[in-house]
C-alpha cells in the first residue's frame, strides 16, 4: 500500500469514527427523549463539523484583508470567511452566509442576527447592545428604535441609515460615515466621537443628551425648536486643527480668554479663533482652531504657556484689586442711603444702595445677586439642564420680588444688567459679543434670550 493510500484510509477511518460518534450521541439524546435544539452545545458542535467539512472545497479567504470587498448579492455558503479584516465588506444580499465558516476575531459575525443585519441590512431583533460592529457597512440599514448603548461602531458605514429613535449611549462612534443619515431622536449620552466621523447632511430635527433611571431619553435638545437645516452637522462635526484649554472651576477663566487674545495678538499667522467654552462639571474647556500649517502640540505648548504666564499676572494684582475694593467698600457705605440712580439706560429701573428697584418702588433684588444669576446663565450655556435652573430660578425670583413681574420688564431688566456687568468687565463684553449669539440661540425662546440679542446689538 502506497504512503498516499495510506493516508486517505487514516482520513476516511477517522471520519467514520467521528461520524459514528456523533449518530450514537444524537440516538442516546433521542432515547433519552432530549428535544433538539439548534443552540444546545451539541447542535452547535455537529454544526460547527458539518460546515467545517463543508468549506474543504469551497472558495477560502483564511486570514486575508477583505476591507471594501463587495459581496453583493453573493452565495457565500461553503466558503471560509474567516477573514483578518472586514472594515466596510458589503455583505447586503447575501446567501448562504449561515453556513460559511466565521470567526469574530474582526467583528461579532458568528452571531445569527449581526449575520441578518449585515445581509438584509434590517432585523426583528433591534437588541445590539455591547456588540461589535466595527467597521459594518450599514449603508440605507433600517436601524430605527435599535439599541447600540456600548456598541463598537467604529468605522462602520452608515450612509443613508435610519436610526430615528436609536440609543447610541456610550457607543465608539470614531470614524463612522453618517452622510445623509436620520439621527432625530437619537439619544447620544457619552458617545464617542472624532473628526473622521462624518456628519455630512445629516437629517436631524432633535436628540436627546441623557437617559432617565428608567431608561427613557430626556434632556431634548433643542428644547423647544427643531435643528436648522446643517445646523447639528455644524454643532457636532468636529475638526482636525482643535485644541483645548482645559482648567479647574475655581481658576482664573479670564486668563484663558487673556492667553488666547495675547497669542492672536503676538502671531497672526497661528490663525487663532475661539471655537467655544464648555463647562463639563467642575471643569472649563476652553476650544480654540488653529491654522492646519502650524503643528497642534506647539499650539498647545504655547497656548498653555501663556494660560500660565497669564494667572501668575492677574494673581499679582489681586492684591493691589483687593485695596481697591476695600476703598470701594468705604465710599459706599459713606453714600449709603443718599444714592438713588437709573440702571444703566433705563427710565423703568434704579439702583438704590446695592438693590434694584423698580420705578414704583414696589418691589426690589439684590444687584449683586441679580447680575451673578445672569452670569451664570451665560457661562452655563452648553449645559441645558443647569441653564434651564438658573433661568427659571431668576426670572421666579423677578416675580415673587414684584421687581419684573412680566416678560418686557423681564427683559429690559436683564438687558440692563448685562450691559452693566460688561461695561464694568470686559472680559465679560469679550465673551457676550463672541459668544451671546450662540448662547441666546441655544436656549428656549424667552425674555432672557431676547435680553442677550438686545444687548449684543447695543454693544457692538
């Protein structure tokens, strides 16, 4: 007997001992009146062997780079795809892809319903929640109401996908293409995003930034409108040449604004410009383009040095500051009670002491305390829910001091005060004027956004 005949016996005496095994356990589970059932551990074996033996004389792409690859409309079935690399294979109209052989070393290919969704680009079982779905192509995928909270995502190709009403909490959302994708309703808490993630006309009228105890989105941005046309692409698309000012709440949020203006005046060819400032808790974040010729880490170094430079200057004139307002602090009690002044341009509001008061005098607040609201509002701005508290909280305490009791002495009021606080800081102006449209359009139509467009108006 020749070596090669040799070999084929031992194959084919294996194959007999195997399959016979498989037969006695299937009439041991029959005996035994054992259902069948096609996720039991046995099942899943005897499937596993019936595919593997399958694929020996089909098409085989072991360990090769299948990015791009266009399958469409394909009979993938004996075919080994356990591939290296799946980034945007086009699996849509598929058959047979149930009996390839798949591993999920690349994305989760061996579930059944990541199988379905990737082939008819749809599935009844809207759950993909802590899945990996890196790099799928999605393209026209009907996606509405789906789960992807924690979802790896990254590099998917989502062109044209509705995902109206989806959960995409905390999903890796780097670098996926959402040209022409439906995001309304999309809840979007703590995703993951970066600049080659493309937001290219999406269709977008709303999202929702948290999810409740319950799991219910709240928090509806806008809160009372619906996006413009571009405006979410304009919001959330974010660029390469950005860096951040990041600091802690109790420093110095002037000196950013300081640094940055030093460094736009010193060198123009850095081409800064002030994207935004966010609060996120305790901290500020200061954003800032730059030119794409000039390196982002000697923006950064620069930008962090002058932050520095910039705290030490203004923490040695808080001294000199302090005595001021010390002699300040004499004057005014020696005018106390004699003083009785229009705020700002107003005819309808005065100043008496520290309050504000109304023509009538029938009602009064705390400037100081009217004025630090109003900042708050201002620099809360990118927080919905806090600016919606202080909002409310003023313009409550308007009421019940009989000061401002409905939306035109609202307004006229606020609009006062801010042009009071940036005549006294201009810091404070700097940051209204480049920043109050933004502000005022974030919010909900009301006296407060009406009293921003006035003053911005007034100041320029």
């Amino acid at each position: 007997m020749s070596s090669l005949d040799a070999k084929i016996a031992i194959i084919s005496t294996s194959f007999i001992y195997v399959f016979g095994f498989l037969f006695s356990a299937f009439l041991a589970n029959r005996v035994r009146k054992i259902p069948y059932s096609p996720s039991s551990p046995f099942s899943t074996f005897l499937s596993s062997v019936v595919i593997a033996t399958g694929v020996w004389c089909g098409t085989s792409f072991y360990d090769l780079d299948l990015s791009y690859v266009n399958f469409r409309g394909s009979n993938l079935a004996n075919t080994d795809l356990r591939a290296r690399k799946l980034y945007r294979t086009c699996f849509q109209g598929v058959t047979g892809l149930e009996r390839a052989r798949v591993d999920s070393r690349y994305l989760d290919l061996e579930n059944p319903k990541v199988q379905k969704l990737l082939t008819e680009g749809r599935s009844e079982d809207r759950d993909f929640s802590g899945l990996n779905l890196r790099g799928a192509y999605l393209q026209n995928a009907e996606l509405r109401r789906f789960n992807f909270t924690d979802t790896d995502l990254t590099g998917a190709d989502m062109q044209n996908a509705d995902l109206r009403g989806s959960l995409l909490v905390r999903a890796q959302v780097i670098g996926v293409d959402f040209t022409n994708a439906d995001l309304t309703g999309c809840c979007i808490q703590d995703w993951s995003i970066n600049s080659q993630t493309c937001f290219t006309d999406v269709r977008c009228e709303y999202i929702y930034r948290k999810l409740d105890e319950h799991g219910e989105p709240i928090e509806r941005f806008p809160a009372n409108r619906n996006f413009e046309l571009r405006e979410f692409e304009s919001l959330y698309q974010e660029v390469e040449n950005v860096v951040e000012l990041i600091f802690k709440e109790g420093e110095n949020w002037q000196a950013a604004l300081f640094s940055l203006r030093k460094l736009q005046l010193e060198d123009e060819e850095l081409g800064l410009e002030l994207k935004s400032i966010e609060k996120r808790g305790d901290l500020w974040v200061l954003k800032v383009t730059h030119n794409n010729a000039v390196s982002k880490q000697e923006v950064e170094n620069r930008l962090n040095a002058s932050f520095d430079e910039m705290k030490q200057k203004l923490a040695a004139k808080e001294q000199q500051i302090d005595k001021l307002l010390d002699i300040v602090a004499d004057q005014a009690k020696t005018l106390k009670g004699y003083s009785k002044q229009p705020l700002g341009t107003s005819n309808n509001f005065f100043i008496v002491e520290s309050a504000i008061t109304n023509l009538s005098g029938s009602g009064q607040i705390d400037y100081q305390e009217a004025a630090n609201q109003v900042r708050n509002i201002v620099a809360t701005s990118a927080n919905s829910g806090e600016n919606t508290s202080f909002a409310t909280n003023l313009l409550d305490k308007f009421q019940e001091r009989e000061v401002a009791v409905n939306p035109t002495q609202q307004t006229e009021l606020i609009e006062q005060i801010i042009l009071a606080e940036a005549q006294k800081d201009t810091v404070f102006k700097q940051f209204i004027l480049l920043q109050g449209e933004q502000i005022s359009e974030a919010m909900p139509e009301s006296s407060i956004s009406t009293a921003i467009r006035n003053a911005i108006a007034k100041l320029n």
